[in-house]
C-alpha cells in the first residue's frame, strides 16, 4: 500500500497570514497520463471529510482559491493564503492512484 | 442539491452484526462508485471499500474482508455496508463518499457511529 505522511500539526499560524501544510508519498503519484493522483481535504471540528483540492492542484468547487496546492511525484505542499478562523481542522493528504486509496495521518492547523 | 444521507447511531453487542445505510439524492446513484470509509476515534481514515451501484460490482481493503459486506438498492438509490462479527475494534465512525469522475471523494454522507460494547 501507498503510504501517505504528514506532521501531525502545522507550525502556529496567526490570522490573516499564511499557512502551509506538507505531504509525502512513499510511491510517485504521478500516472503516465500525466495526472497526479494526490488529494486533499480538510475534516472541520464534528463534521466529515470535505474535498478542497483533486488531482493535486485543482480547487474544488466552492473552495475559496486562498487554498493553492502544488508538488512533485512524492512531495506536497498545500498552501494557505490569508488563514481564516473557518479554517481550522485537520488537512488530509490523499492518494487514489491505485488501491487501496490511502490517507495520512493527517495535519491540525494550529492558530497562534 | 447532491446529498448523502447516512443511517443513524448504532449501539451494537460484541458478536453482533449491523447494517449501515447510505441514501444518495441528487444525482444519477449508478453513475458513480460509492466508497465507505472507516475513522476510529481521534485517528485517521481508512478505506473499507467501494461498490459500483450500476453493476453491484466491489472492491474491499483486504483488511475487511470477511468483515465488510457492500450492496445497493438502485430502486431507492440507496447503498449499504452490513458489518458481521463486531468487536470493540470495529467501534468507529463510518462515512460513505461518492468517487467524482475526477477519482476525488467530492461528496460525504454526515457519518455512522458505531459503537460496540455489552
């Protein structure tokens, strides 16, 4: 299986600055067709797994574009432009190149 | 307005088995897989399977099979995941998530929590 790592939490953030969130795959999510098959979602406090970027660099739809990601085959970085207080919650990396789809441990966004 | 509703909370005794359901509205149901995925508490997700609701065809994590039965009900657009032999081990919260065409989980039903204890 694909592994996926992330930190458990971001470095401390202030509000209205940015934020970046970084993900490792232990395998090239990069298909031959050229598509990356790496994905994130942020899970907010008591409710489930919304998706913010696919295939990863392409927003999600209703995703404000303060949300930006970008990377290699193996290493991520989703980015956090202007962090709101709706931001926090845990950020999911996630790959669904080949099964079983996998998940890190996923990233609590920390708020100075 | 694309909605995945899932079945309510479930208290379970160890041995039990119980049947998880997902009522998808909104959309055409057999135009797109349905994967189940499972958080234990605090942690992280792990993906149990997905169905193909046109065929009924399916994919498990080797790790649930023989614990994880997935069906639908195209009638009701309705998919199901019956869980068998509970322990403690498969208390958690259970979401059910549409595969976009994109190969992204676009759309996440409001979770199951399944809890087992005598």
């Amino acid at each position: 299986d694909i592994v996926m790592t992330q930190a458990a939490f971001s470095n401390p953030v202030t509000l209205g600055t940015s934020a970046s969130i970084s993900c490792r795959s232990s395998k090239s999510l990069l298909h031959s067709n050229g598509i990356t098959y790496l994905y994130w979602y942020l899970q907010k406090p008591g409710q489930s797994p919304q998706l913010l970027i696919y295939q990863m660099s392409n927003l999600a739809s209703g995703v404000p574009d303060r949300f930006s990601s970008s990377g290699s085959g193996t290493d991520f970085t989703l980015r956090i432009s202007r962090v709101e207080a709706e931001d926090v919650g845990v950020y999911y990396c996630a790959q669904n190149l080949e099964l079983p789809p996998t998940f890190g441990g996923g990233t609590k966004l920390e708020i100075k | 307005e694309i909605q995945l509703q899932q079945s309510g909370p479930e208290l379970v005794k160890p041995g039990a088995s119980v049947k998880v359901s997902c009522k998808a509205s909104g959309y055409s149901f057999t135009d797109y897989n349905m994967y189940w995925v499972k958080q234990s508490h605090g942690k992280s997700l792990e993906w149990i399977g997905y169905i193909d609701p046109y065929n009924g065809g399916t994919s498990y994590n080797q790790k649930f099979k023989g614990k994880a039965t997935l069906t639908v009900d195209k009638s009701s657009s309705t998919a199901f995941m019956h869980l068998n032999s509970l322990t403690s081990e498969d208390s958690a919260v259970y979401y059910c998530a549409r595969e976009a065409f994109t190969t992204a989980f676009d759309y996440w039903g409001q979770g199951t929590t399944l809890t087992v204890s005598s």
